[in-house]
C-alpha cells in the first residue's frame, strides 16, 4: 500500500491538514476504511485452462498442474495428450484390438472385433454362439457345435449323413453299383451262381459263356440294347441225364 500526502494550510488557522491518497498494490483493492484488501482473482477473472484448477494467495494467485490428459504449457494453458499415439498410454485391449479414439483429455475404446463382446470401457470377451444357442450348426440332424475363440465350427454329421458345407447335412442312401451304357466286344466268360443280374443300358456283342452252378451253361450272341435283361438258352447237362447216356451207350456196345 502507498500512501501520499499532500499539505493543505488554512489561512488565519494554525491547524494543518493534509490530503491522503492510498493507492493498494497489486492483488488488493481498497476498502471503505482506506485499507487494502487482496482480491480473488480465481473469483473475478481466472485466466487459468479449464484443466488447470486456480488457486488464490495473498496478493495473487496461481494456476495447479493440469489433470489427468493434459500436460501444462507454461503458468496457465494445457495441452492434449494423445493417448492413443502410444499404446502403453491407453487400456484399450490389445489382444484383440479396441480401436483407441482420442479426444480432449482422455480417449475412448472402439467396439470389439467380430466374435467377441464389449467387457467394460477397455477389454472383450469371447462371444460363446455354441452355449448362447446362436450358432447355425444343423439341428437336425444334430452337428454337435464347437466354441472356438473367437467363433465357433460345427462337428461331422452322424451316421448316414455327410457334411454339406460348414453347417448342414445331407442324407446318404445304400451304397450302389450300376453300370450304364457299356459295349464289351470279343469273347467274355462270367463265373457264378445262376442269379446274374444285368441293368442299365448295356450291349454286349461277341461270342459269350456264362457258366454257372450245376454244370449249366449259357451259350450264343445274347445282346441288349434296352434296359431288359438279355434273353439267354441254358442247356442243362445234369447228373441223370449223364448217367441215362452212360447206359445207352453200354447196350448199344453190348448188342453190337
């Protein structure tokens, strides 16, 4: 506080009076009884970044240091620091990726990847499709479904189906045989029992023996050219008619 005086004389008096002048300094104001108050300038004009808390003294006042997601820049501003700039600055899962987004003084995390689910503002968790019945696994028949992180697969189909694609099934009948459309030519010889069966559409040309059980034979140039069996002649040498020969052929020798 500066106090100046000035010297007032009142003639034909012998009392001298003075002026007084109080001028406060800086960080005060004067006050009805010509005293000095300090002023709150955090109060009536805080120059300090939003960041950065004021605080009043005796005579002025200073700003704090910025919170958290800035850094101070000289007595009074904040500048933004970018979180996201180094990954060691930010809780965003790293495995698997939250995309880190910043902002002013802080910073947020993007939705998790495909297959997982948001667990709280950094980390995710493993989506089980398999236990929350989500999966596209067939249910009939069943594909037994299988969580995998992420995602899931779906078993072999059971018995009697194959698989079709990653989630389906498909029917699968008894296995068969058939020929179809087939030309053997030259001299063919089939061995078997007597039911021999031939389907489809087939021709076969050539000189042909099928021999069967019991000695029967199938002999000529059986062809078909349709789907009905080829019509064959069996000749059959069976055991009486051999025998019927034999005697025959002893009184023909013994007459002779």
């Amino acid at each position: 506080m500066v106090i100046s005086k000035d010297r007032l004389l009142v003639p034909g008096s012998i009392v001298t009076w003075f002026k007084v002048d109080i001028t406060c300094d800086a960080g005060y104001a004067l006050n009805d009884k010509n005293g000095c108050d300090n002023i709150n300038e955090c109060s009536t004009g805080n120059i300090c970044h939003p960041a950065r808390m004021c605080v009043d003294n005796d005579g002025g006042f200073y700003c704090a240091d910025c919170s958290s997601g800035y850094e101070n820049s000289g007595p009074f501003d904040c500048l933004d620091i970018d979180e996201c700039k180094n990954p060691a600055d930010n809780q965003c899962s790293k495995d698997p990726v939250r995309q880190c987004n910043n902002n002013n003084g802080s910073y947020t995390c993007g939705p998790c990847p495909a297959g997982f689910k948001e667990n709280g503002d950094f980390d995710c968790s493993d989506i089980d499709e398999c236990f929350d019945d989500t999966h596209n696994c067939s249910r009939n028949p069943v594909r037994a479904c299988l969580n995998q992180t992420p995602g899931y697969i779906c078993a072999d189909c059971p018995s009697g189906y194959s698989n079709s694609g990653n989630y389906s099934c498909v029917a699968v009948g008894p296995a068969t045989t058939s020929i179809n459309s087939n030309t053997g030519t030259g001299s063919n010889t089939v061995t078997g029992s007597n039911g021999n069966t031939v389907t489809g559409s087939n021709t076969v040309t050539g000189s042909n023996t099928v021999t069967g059980s019991n000695g029967n034979t199938v002999t000529g140039n059986p062809t078909s050219n349709n789907n009905n069996p080829a019509t064959t002649t069996i000749t059959a040498n069976s055991t009486l008619q051999i025998i019927a020969n034999i005697v025959l052929a002893t009184i023909v020798l013994f007459l002779s």
